[in-house]
C-alpha cells in the first residue's frame, strides 16, 4: 500500500475507518487499545467492530486484529463504543451493540436498540461469550432510542458505570449504574444541565488528584468564534457536590472527538482522543489510499493550581527523539516529518507552515489558519483564547499537528495533507527548537 500520509506517531487502522478509542487499559503487563473499526468500509459505515493495539510500553504497538464483530441480534448494526475493566485477574468489556429495526422509523423515539453487552478476555485478543446486561427497556422512561457508550469505574468495592444519553425531549445528558458484581446493574441516577446539546456521546467519570471531572462529547451545541466551532464538541464539567459546572473544551482544532480516559498503573491518567471529526465539511485523502482516521497521542492529564485539567503528551514518546533541529526568529527552516518543536512565547508570534499553515498568538488568541487549499482539505480556521501563554509544543506527524499551548492549558489538534515527508517553517517572534522524532514500531498481526 502507499504509505503516503501514514502515520509514525499516531495509531491508524491498517485500512479502512477507525473512530472512538475503546477499552483502554493496562491488562496482564501490556496498555491495550480497542478502537471503533469498519475494516471494510471507508467510509465508516454503521456494522462497526473493535480492532484491537496492544503495547508494553505506548512505543511498540502490535495490532492483533478485529476482535468484536456484530454476530448476535443484540449488537447485528454494530459493536459500538464501550470500555475495559479488570476483575479478578480478567478484562471485562462492555460496549453498545447497535440495533436498527427495518421499517418507516426516526431511529430515535423508535426503530433502534441500544445493549449494553459483556464480554471478558484472558488475553485482550480472545473473547468469550456475549452478555447482554441491560437493554432499552432496563433506561428510564424519559429516554428515546440513543443510550450508550458504557464507562465503568470501581469505587469501594462497587462498580459504575456511566452511559451517555439523548432524553425523548432532545436533552443530552447521562446515566449512572451501579453493580456490586458486573452481573446486575441498577439505576442510580441522571446527570445532566439545561441547554446544552440533544445527545451528549461518550462519557467518562474522571478523577485526578481527588478531583472528579464528567468527560462528554455533547451534540447540538450553538457554534461560536471562539467555543464549539466543530459540528460536535467535546470536554469535561467539573463535578463536586454542586453537580456539574465550569464545561471545558478538550481541544480546539479541527479533528478531535470522543476521547477516553484509563489510570496508568503508576497513578497517571491518560486520555486518548480520536483525531477526527464525524459528518465534518472537510475531508481526509488518505481514503484514497485506503484508510481513515487515527487516534491522537495519548496525553497525561494533570489539574493546574486554578483547577483545569492541562493535557500533555505522555513522557514516553521523549524517546523517540532524534536529531536536534532549530528555527531562529525571523528564519525559514526546511525540517523533516516526523518532528517536535517547543518555544518560550514573548508576545505575539507567528509561524508558517509551507506558505498554507499560519499558527498565530496576538497576546490574546491562538490562531491555528489554512491559508491555502489544499493542505486542509476543507479546514479553514480556529481559535482559542488564552490571555497568557508561556510556551508552544508542536508535535508534527506525517499528516497531522498537536499543538499544546502555556503547559497544555490548550491543545488545537488538526489532520494537514502536505506533499511529500518535509515541511517549510517560518517563525516570526518567537524562535523554535526541538527534534527530529523517530516513528514507533508498528506490526500487524491480524486482520
Ligand atoms: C461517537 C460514536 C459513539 C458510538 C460510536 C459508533 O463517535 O457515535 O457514540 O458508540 O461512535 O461508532
């Protein structure tokens, strides 16, 4: 296959369509990654499975293959989005099996099944049988057709579970159960504030330092200059006694979506995101060459003193450094993809990318800018604001750039299409150094 546009630094599918990041956990010695899989449609299509990366250490990845497929009446249109918890020595998985009657319906007062389903592994790669634990019926009645993406967590000695919810009256919110055994779920209650989203996506109950946050990816949600300027959004609410308040964006660029969450065994929590965006207006070339999509670096999660959550990138890909490289203020560099960037910001700066990428800071505003054609393929422009920003982090891939601003207080993620494995930079207020990036390894063991 063409390995034009293939990632280094990013999971993708080896072809066709990957969305959310599933089951993430760290099982038996290896961090496993489940993801939203069409391996057969490019477009994505709605029979999606699980396709299944595991790693010991998040540089050296084996992708084992599919490894949840739709094949019983309660997942037939799909093994949808879910999450990974260990048990007594075993990874318990639950996720949605998607249902779509045939027939004259909305699909969301009637017409669709949401199950939630239970499978267990010894190996992260075989599955045992498929468990259905709780089915439309099981939701409260205020609920349409759209329930799902189960989250579980363990809290002393129970187990929760948090899914994501669309009410019959267009209100997104979510769900809680709880279990004692991850046989038998009840309803403990709902969570959710006025006027924020039809469908909230993809929850996830967070804790980091004693802090608990609400991970969503709501839909429906007013677009602004500076707030939700993709079709959907996501981010997190701070939850204490109150409920839930302070909804904060994840990222602002143009390709993220549906992130999850898991607590590395040495206390880390880590989030990983999928770099995409569903129904965008801009498109990705690389279905040309037979794929879509990938996921974003995974991130570490930290609460800075004024309480929101920064997001760096996780410290093992230090090791992938290479080579040093530099770009002086005022000069033009000419670098190879892979790479890593970092720069202390004075005031306002500016820097250009091939004459088509303009990342700029007025002292108030981040600006991440096509400003021609073709290297976005449809993106145009987006902003965060940030009153102070002490420094920039680019992380570049072969078609994609994480930018992560003053500490990771924002990240800006976006797909770019450029020809060819260099790019040309221009800095202007601000100089730049950093390295060349090695690319991971990657085998693929199954289909
Ligand atoms: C989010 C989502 C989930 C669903 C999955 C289906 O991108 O729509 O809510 O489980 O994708 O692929």
């Amino acid at each position: 296959m063409d390995t034009k546009w293939r990632q280094k630094l990013h999971l993708e599918p080896p072809v066709g369509w990957l969305n959310d990041p599933n089951g993430l956990c760290r099982f038996k010695g290896n961090y496993h990654i489940y993801f939203q899989y069409a391996p057969d449609d490019i477009n994505g299509g709605v029979k999606k499975c699980w396709g299944h990366y595991r790693s010991p250490d998040m540089i050296n990845w084996e992708f084992t293959g599919t490894v949840l497929v739709p094949d019983i009446p309660e997942d037939r249109d799909g093994v949808y989005s879910g999450s990974a918890i260990v048990k007594d020595g075993t990874l318990h998985l639950f996720y949605t099996g998607n249902v779509k009657e045939k027939g004259d319906y909305d699909y969301i007062l009637s017409g669709r099944g949401a199950n939630v389903i239970h499978v267990t592994t010894d190996d992260g790669h075989s599955m045992s049988e498929k468990r259905v634990v709780l089915r439309n019926a099981d939701y409260p009645d205020y609920c349409s057709c759209h329930v799902r993406d189960p989250k579980l967590w363990e809290e002393n000695g129970k187990y929760y579970m948090v899914l994501g919810a669309r009410t019959r009256s267009d209100e997104g919110c979510v769900l809680i159960y709880e279990s004692d055994d991850l046989d038998e779920w009840r309803f403990a209650r709902k969570l959710s504030v006025p006027d924020f989203g039809y469908m909230w996506e993809c929850p996830d109950m967070i804790e980091i330092d004693g802090r608990r946050f609400l991970g969503v990816s709501p839909q429906g949600l007013p677009h602004y200059d500076t707030r939700f300027q993709n079709l959907f959004s996501s981010g997190y609410f701070l939850l204490d006694d109150n409920g839930l308040r302070d909804f904060e964006e994840w990222d602002y660029g143009f390709d993220f979506y549906a992130p999850q969450t898991f607590a590395a065994p040495d206390g880390r929590r880590i989030l990983i995101g999928w770099m995409g965006m569903g129904g965008a207006s801009y498109t990705n070339p690389t279905a040309q060459l037979g794929l879509q999509h990938c996921l974003t670096l995974p991130r570490e999660l930290t609460v800075s003193k004024d309480g929101n959550i920064l997001q760096n990138p996780i410290r093992e890909l230090e090791n992938l450094r290479g080579g040093n490289i530099a770009v002086s203020d005022g000069e033009r560099g000419q670098l190879a993809l892979p790479f890593e960037l970092v720069g202390s910001v004075k005031g306002s700066f500016d820097i250009d990318i091939n004459s088509s990428v303009k990342l700029s800071y007025d002292g108030r505003m981040f600006r991440l800018e096509f400003t021609g054609e073709s290297l976005g393929c449809g993106r145009d422009a987006r902003n965060a604001k940030l009153e102070q920003c002490g420094d920039i982090r680019i992380i570049a891939d072969l078609s994609s750039m994480e930018i992560y601003l003053d500490g990771g207080k924002k990240v800006l993620s976006t797909r770019f299409y450029p020809e060819g494995e260099n790019v040309n930079l221009r800095a202007n207020g601000i100089a730049l150094k950093g390295w060349r990036l090695k690319g991971m390894e990657v085998h693929i063991l199954g289909k």
